[in-house]
C-alpha cells in the first residue's frame, strides 16, 4: 500500500504557480517545506517528482486540499482552451490538442489569461453588433457548459466521496507498489475484464488527439506524444469510464445538468476525477506519507 506513494508526481508548473501567487522567493517557500532552494528549483522545471511528504508540508504549510493540487488532469481549463481555439479567428493556426493540453499543464496562469483576453474580445465584438460602447448594455450570455461544470465542481469543493471510494478499492485491487507496475496491471484490467487492448499510435494517426477509444475493434489508442505518466492516465480514464459509469451516471443525475453538451462534459470532468483517484487513491496516499513524515 505504501509503495504507491512512490509513484512520481510531477507538478512543477502547478507549484511554480502557487509560489507566485503567494509571493515567495523560492527559499523561503523551500524553507517552509524542509527541503533545499536547488531542490525546490530542480521540483518547479520537473527534473524532480513531488514526494509525498513534501505534498503533504504543501497542505500544512499552505492550507491546500491535497487532492485538486495533484490532480492528474486539468480538464475543465483545457476544455475551456479547446473552446477558445475553435473559433475561426484561430484556424489558420492548426493548433492540436496535445499543444492545448501542454499549455494547460506547464503555464495555467497563460492558459487563464488567454481565456479571459478572448472573452474580452467577444465582450467587445457583441458591444459593436449591439452598437452599444457600454458591457453593462449587453444583454448576458448564456452559462457554457465549461463554466457550468467548474461552478459545479468547486461548489462540490472538488470532492466526490462515491469516486475517492471507487477509486482507493479499484487500486487495492491493481495491487500495484509502482508506476511501472500500475501501468501494466491497468492494461491487464482494461484486457481481461473488458477485453479492450491498449495501443500506442504514432501521431499522425492520431489527427492531433491525445487518446480515442475504438468502441467496434474495443481497442484504445495513445498517443506516443505522451510519456508514461500520461499513457497511464490515459489507461485510468478509459478503465473509470467502464467501471465507474453507474456511479459516474448517479452523480451525473443528481447534479441536474441542463443540456446534453455540459452533461457530456460533466461525465468527462468526472472520469478524469476517478482515474486520478485510481492511480493516486487519497485514504492510502495520505495514510502512508503520514507513516513515513
């Protein structure tokens, strides 16, 4: 059990973030975590994993919820991402979802500031079809199903104890002490439970996609942009899919989303939600770093 906690967590943009945001040089924030400003460097370019006690130093020293901290996956801001780049005004750019899901995970701050110039540029746009000069004289746009589903998410303070449950059993099951075993024994459930291989594509073939699942062939295509943290939680997300869909569905249900769009979307912010609670299981990942803090 403990031995998952020895899974490699890079997260030096998320980190690197934070430290901005609370104004920290990066030795005192190394001073608040006990470690040294070259390790604390070498963890922000990630040449070096977050281990799990100084995840936990995080927590304490910052009052951070663990588990939105090192969530594997930010899909809310890359969705968010996808919809801005849709738009015509980008197309001539050809941008791939592997170049917005790096945005996403290595500058979120870039990420945020380009949503919130493109939705300065629509505020703008709609204030000339209106022939107003004043935001207040727009009449409101609709929620998008981004925002709705953030809303929902942070009202629920990112926290799904029906996944964190479904999650740490999945993972007890896989019985897996590292990285390196977990990835093979998610294949071997994708494949012996649901008969789903995994394959790694080249790009090209790809079209640009990170993952696609062949539902007819029950094949699941990776990327080979990805590295293996990556093509792991691809893994996860495919497994929470299949095995987490009733609970997936139930919470889905209860949250009362209003149209299809943001329900789909909702049903992904979700999967994600469990594979990271597969491949990182909250109970036993804090439980264990206590032990060895």
């Amino acid at each position: 059990m403990a031995g998952r906690t020895d899974r490699k967590l890079f997260l030096g943009a998320r980190l690197r973030r934070l430290r901005r945001e609370l104004a920290l040089t990066q030795a005192r924030m190394a001073e608040d975590l006990g470690v040294s400003p070259s390790y604390l460097n070498l963890i922000e370019r990630n040449q070096r994993p977050v281990t799990a006690q100084v995840l936990l130093r995080l927590a304490d020293a910052y009052e951070l919820d663990l588990r939105s901290f090192s969530a594997e996956a930010e899909a809310a801001g890359a969705a968010s991402l996808t919809e801005v780049f849709a738009d015509p005004l980008f197309k001539d750019l050809a941008l791939s979802r592997h170049e917005v899901a790096e945005l996403v995970e290595n500058a979120p701050a870039v990420g945020e500031a380009v949503i919130r110039l493109y939705q300065g540029y629509l505020d703008r746009r709609r204030l000339a079809e209106h022939g107003s000069t004043e935001i207040e004289d727009l009449p409101r746009p609709a929620v998008t199903p981004t925002d709705w589903v953030r809303d929902h998410i942070q009202a629920q303070r990112n926290h799904f104890p029906e996944l964190d449950e479904l999650g740490a059993a999945t993972a007890d099951e896989l019985d897996a002490p590292s990285a390196e075993e977990a990835a093979i024994a998610l294949r071997q459930r994708l494949l012996t439970r649901h008969g789903v291989r995994t394959q790694v594509a080249d790009v090209a073939i790809m079209q640009g996609a990170l993952r696609r699942y062949d539902h007819h062939r029950k094949r699941l295509f990776l990327s080979d942009l990805l590295g293996a943290s990556g093509r792991s939680f691809g893994v996860a997300v495919q497994l929470a899919q299949l095995e987490g869909s009733e609970a997936i569905a139930a919470l889905v249900k209860r949250a009362e989303p209003p149209d299809p769009s943001t329900r789909a979307l909702l049903r992904v912010s979700l999967a994600n939600y469990l594979a990271a609670a597969i491949l990182m299981p909250y109970p036993a990942f804090h439980a264990a770093a206590e032990a060895g803090a």
